[in-house]
C-alpha cells in the first residue's frame, strides 16, 4: 500500500507541475482549458485519497491505524473501488 501512496503522490506532483507550466505558458500548454480544469480536480481528489490511505495503511514516516479493513471485507471492497476510479480518470 505504501508503494500505491508513494506512486499516486508523484502522479498529482507530476500533473500539478504540468498544470503550472500551463497557467505560466498556455499557448504551448496542448490542454484545453476544461481539461485543466478536469486535471486539477484529479490532482485534488488523488491528493485527498492518498492523505486517507496514508492515515489508514500509514507511510514510511508514519504509522497507520492499529486496524485496518480485511482485504475480503466489504469496506476495502469500497476503498479498492475508489483507487480503480481515480486511477481510470
């Protein structure tokens, strides 16, 4: 799970670098400016996401909770749902 925080922090980093670059120079940007706008709302809820898995599983600098879901149990069936629909936006 850390890996998947660590990899989805880079990705909102790596898409908020673009978006900045766009903002500074948008005749060069490629991105219409509903797909910036649809850009920043993936940066938001992928950083929102992974502050709560973080808080949830923990990180490499921080511990998680002392229980988490059971990968069979139906609230990480909830939380597995949420990755797969931020990582197909």
């Amino acid at each position: 799970m850390r890996a998947l925080i660590a990899s989805m922090n880079a990705a909102a980093a790596s898409l908020q670098t673009r978006l900045a670059a766009c903002q500074s120079s948008p005749g060069t940007c490629g991105l219409t400016t509903a797909q910036q706008s649809a850009a920043q709302s993936l940066v938001q809820s992928t950083a929102s996401l992974s502050s709560s898995l973080a808080t949830l599983y923990g990180t490499s600098t921080a511990a998680g909770l002392v229980l988490i879901p059971l990968d069979s149990s139906a609230i990480q069936g909830v939380i597995a749902a949420r990755v797969e629909s931020v990582r197909d936006q």
